[in-house]
C-alpha cells in the first residue's frame, strides 16, 4: 500500500479521513449533548425546514378558510347522507393534544433518560412535519372533493324539508357552517392527524426499544401498537358519529400513515434495524468501515474528484 501513502502525501486532502474521524467521535457523543449547551444550534442549523414548516401551517390556514367544492347532491342520494347529526366522541380540539403534545412528552421523557438534543431536536421536527403535511394535504383534498358527510340531510334540511332546484340539485336552508362542513367528508381529518402524530411515535418507541431485535420480547410489540390502536380507535368513532364513510377514515389513515412514516425515515433509520434508536447520520457512519478495501476506493474517488474540480493533478 505503499503507492496508496505516496497519493496520500501529494494529496492536499490527506486529512480527509482524519476529518471524517473526527465527525465520527463527535456523533457518538452526542448523548452527552444538552438544550442548554447546542439547542441553539441544532435548530440554528435547521433554520429552513422550521421556516418550512411556518409555511405550511399558512397553507393550512388557507385551506381551513376556503370554502370546499359543493358537488352535485341529488334527492336519490339523500337515502345514505340521512343518518343523525351527533356530537363527536373525540373533540376536534383534543386532536392535537394526543397527536402533537402526547408524543413531543415521550420525546422529553426519553432526552431526560439519555440527553440527546439531536435526538430530541430531530424526532419533533419530524412529528411537526408529520403532521402538517398530512393536515396540509387532507385539508387540500377535503376541498377538492367536496363529499358529503353521512349526516348531510340534516344539515342541509334541519327542519326535515327537502327543496331541490330544477336539475335535481339540493337547495339547502340550514345553518351555513353546518353545510359548508358538511361537504368535508374525505379523506377523515381526525383519523389523519392521528395516524401521522401517533404513527409517528409508534415508529419512534419501535427504533427506541428495539422491537425487531429479534429476541423474542413480544411485549415491546404491545409498546409499539399501542399508539396505533388509539388512531384506529379514533377513526372507528368518525364512523360511529356518522361523521365519516368508512372510505374517509381509511384513506385519512393511509395518509397519516405513509406520511409519517416517510417523515420519520428522514431522521431515523428503519425501526426494524439492529440500530434503528440512533440517529440516521450516525446510523450511517456505523455502516461504513474507513479500514476496509472498498471504502479506501471509495475516498481515492472523491479525492480525486475534488482535485479535478481545482485542477490539482495527482
């Protein structure tokens, strides 16, 4: 490897792997790193996707102040949007209580336990993301659809008179803001939000205590569906309420689902992983060995790139 030493010495990078060296020390380090000593930083260096996520809730404020798409509703279809108006069994504002607030005290009790504000920084910007996205893009489908709810009749009749205009079209004289929610049927925006903050922080404790270790402690597994259960829960009362077709609350779960989960992936290795508690920059770090054959080439490679790129022959 002696030609490998001379490159390396006419290399005005030689200390490339010196430096990777050193980034690699630094991540598994970081549980000692504290709120008090790098939180400013670590979201200092996350300035845009905090700016990012400011612009989505703007999104969704527009969204929430639209008025959704009024479809064609016509009297042969009253027979399915007749069910009773009720009051819902999960208040819309306790939503982001157990979707948000719930998780982010899990993510606080674990940076207690190890003190990892990388940890603790990176897993509530990815539930924020979670879940604004998933509001952002049920909210924006909400409004482009326009379905009526189960319980569509009384909100548009709530004298039980049906009028319909000359095309067959209801003519509704109920209470505004009964009828405009009441084109707001899918996807279910409870059964969303909670599967992308609960989907979330079952995709967190799965990473955190290593369910997939393949050790045979199937009560981890109880850990992990637990938040999941809650959703399911949740998404089965938008249907008891008749707030919600059965079509709303699956589709609403897939969405907080797949959206969560792509988030989490952001920050976090796959749960399933031997190493999926640790952060995804350090969990790749650890799958590349600086000492083996390949990754020597590896780092020839980009050395040699880089010497291309300032014209610094070898």
């Amino acid at each position: 490897m002696a030609w490998w030493r001379n490159m390396m010495s006419l290399n005005p990078f030689h200390n490339f792997h010196g430096i990777f060296q050193r980034g690699r020390m630094r991540e598994v380090d970081l549980g000692a790193y504290t709120i008090k000593s790098h939180g400013a930083m670590v979201a200092k260096s996350h300035k845009h996707d905090w700016l990012i996520l400011l612009l989505l809730v703007v999104i969704e404020i527009i969204l929430l102040v639209i008025h959704p798409f009024h479809r064609f509703v016509g009297k042969d279809m009253m027979d399915d949007l007749r069910y009773p108006m009720k009051d819902n069994t999960v208040p819309v504002w306790s939503v982001p209580l157990y979707a948000v607030l719930l998780p982010i005290a899990v993510f606080l009790f674990v940076y207690i336990r190890r003190r990892d504000v990388y940890d603790l920084h990176h897993s509530i910007l990815g539930l924020l993301f979670s879940v604004l996205i998933t509001a952002v893009v049920t909210d924006a489908i909400k409004d482009a659809v326009g379905r009526p709810r189960p319980d569509f009749f009384w909100r548009c009749f709530p004298d039980g008179k049906d009028a319909y205009d000359q095309w067959g079209n209801v003519i509704c004289h109920g209470k505004a803001s009964d009828i405009r929610e009441g084109h707001k049927s899918f996807p279910s925006g409870h059964t969303s939000w909670s599967f992308a903050g609960l989907g979330f922080l079952s995709l967190y404790l799965c990473g955190k205590v290593r369910a997939f270790d393949r050790k045979g402690h199937v009560a981890k597994l109880c850990i992990v569906f637990l938040p999941l259960l809650a959703a399911s829960l949740v998404g089965i009362s938008r249907v008891d309420d008749y707030w919600h077709h059965w079509q709303d609350v699956f589709a609403g779960g897939l969405i907080g689902l797949v959206i969560a989960t792509f988030c989490y992936m952001q920050f976090f290795p796959a749960p399933y992983h031997d190493e999926g508690e640790i952060l995804f920059p350090r969990f790749l770090e650890r799958q590349f060995d600086w000492n083996s054959i390949e990754s020597q080439f590896v780092l020839m490679f980009i050395v040699n790139e880089m010497k291309g790129e300032l014209g610094v022959m070898v």
